[in-house]
C-alpha cells in the first residue's frame, strides 16, 4: 500500500482506505457463519493497512513542526485504541453485535465519501516535495539507519503489543483485592492508554527541540528498570510501571518517525513507513 502511495496519489489513497474499510466492516456484520466472519475481518485488515504507510507520510510531507504533529496524530491514534473495545461492548450490549460493525463502518464509509469530495474539490491536495526541506541522507547513512531502526522498531512493537495483550490479565492477576470484575479493569486499562496517548504530545515536542536521536535513546534506556520491575511487583505499582512504559514507548514514537522521515527519501517515504509497520505491528 505504501509503494502505491509512493507512486500514485497519497489522498487518493486515503479516501480509498475509508471507504473500503467502511464497506468490509459493513459487510462483515453481516457474516452467518465464522468462515465469512474471518473473511470479513481479513478485508478490514487488507483495507486499513492503507493508513499507516500511506497516512504517515502524507502527514510528515505537509507538517512543518514533524514532531509535535505525529506526536497529536499518535494521541488520536492512542484514543481510538483505548476507546474502540468501549464502543464496541456498548453497541453489543445495548443493540447487537452486528450494530458494532455497522455503526464504525457507516462512520468510516461516509468521511470517506466526505474525503472524495473535498479532494475532488481541491480543498485537499497532494504535496509532491515536503513542506519543510532537508539535505537527503546519503545512501550509506540511509542503509545504516534502516539496519538500526529495523532493530529497534521491532523492540519497540514487541513491548507496545505484548503489554497491550497482557495488560488486563496482568491487573486481574497483580490487582487481586483492589480492583474486582471484568468492566473495572477494562475501564482502567482504557484509562491508562488514554493518559499515555497524551503523554505522546510530549514526545513530539521533544523530538522538535532536541535531537530526535537522543530522545529516541533515552525513552528506551529508560523502560529497562521499568520492564525488569513490572515482572515482579503487585499492588497500584504496577498500574504506575505500566503506564510508564507504554508512555515511553509511546513518547518515543515521534523521535522514530521523525528519524524515518530523515533517513528515507521522499519519494519512497510510504514505501518506509510501511516496512517501519510491518516489523511494529506484525510482531503482535
């Protein structure tokens, strides 16, 4: 999707990732059996893999303050992370599950739609060269730089997606006495990653300020005790390491971005951010 992105038109694709996000999750709240409830969410994945690659750059190549944008951009991503099981457990329980794909699915087909027009318009436009100019990184810097990110970024996805997975059952386990039932738990993990999300506003302001290497570094420096810790305490004190770490692992994302934006040309700058979202997310 990023390749295509590259090669064709960043909006164009954007409003292609609405609205076929939009019909596959309309359409998978219409499965009858588990057979076409795995195909309906097969095509949801197919069509949201737009989004990152392709999203990503289109924002870096149109933003003049890098870090502070996707750091706002990762805080609405943090958001939809944190409010998505909410919305979808309150459509189950008060209409059905199917309510639960058609709902986000009519919302996303329609900005879509919405999108389509305002870029048909010209109120939205591609940008061809970024708003901000740099000097490219040389070819030997940019191979460096891909060997080095592709290591770290795949830490990085493995601490964000495994604590994301193991996070209420580490509270149900660790929180034994303070906290009881299902719904308390998931109101506090929803909770907590709507907190770190704010926290990534943060990071991008650091990002633009100081060397987005070194704060790179030190967010990860950082998680080391924290990590070593979370394996052994209980009580309140592991929702405090655990907010912590997700915040700097979320802080740090901006510094990453921003590195990838220096280190990839722009014309393949899709292309890098979707090999930067295959080695993140892929390791869940």
């Amino acid at each position: 999707m990023g390749w295509i992105g590259d090669r064709w038109s960043a909006v164009g694709m954007m409003v292609i990732f609405f609205v076929l996000s939009g019909i596959a999750t309309i359409l998978t709240g219409f499965a009858r059996n588990p057979n076409e409830m795995m195909l309906g969410l097969a095509a949801i994945g197919l069509a949201a893999s737009i989004y990152h690659p392709v999203g990503i750059a289109w924002l870096v190549r149109n933003a003049v303050a890098r870090g502070k944008a996707l750091g706002i951009n990762g805080f609405f991503g943090s958001i939809g992370v944190a409010g998505a099981a909410g919305v979808a457990g309150v459509l189950c329980d008060f209409v059905s599950w199917r309510a639960a794909f058609f709902v986000p699915g009519a919302v996303c087909l329609l900005t879509g739609i919405a999108l389509g027009a305002c870029w048909h318009l010209g109120l939205v436009r591609d940008r061809k060269r970024d708003r901000i100019e740099q000097k490219p990184a040389s070819r030997q810097d940019m191979w460096r730089a891909f060997i080095v990110l592709s290591v770290t970024m795949l830490c990085a996805g493995l601490i964000y997606q495994g604590t994301l997975t193991v996070m209420p059952k580490l509270f149900a386990e660790r929180l034994q006495g303070w906290v009881a039932g299902t719904a308390s738990i998931g109101t506090m993990v929803m909770a907590l990653y709507l907190a770190s999300g704010l926290v990534q506003v943060v990071g991008g302001q650091l990002s633009d300020r100081f060397s987005p290497k070194a704060v790179y570094m030190l967010m990860f420096a950082l998680q080391v005790p924290l990590l070593v810790l979370a394996g052994v305490v209980g009580g309140p004190l592991i929702v405090a390491l655990m907010f912590a770490i997700n915040a700097l692992t979320v802080m740090g994302a901006p510094a990453e971005s921003t590195l990838i934006t220096r280190y990839s040309p722009s014309q393949h700058r899709s292309l890098a951010f979707g090999a930067k979202f295959v080695l993140s997310l892929g390791i869940a």
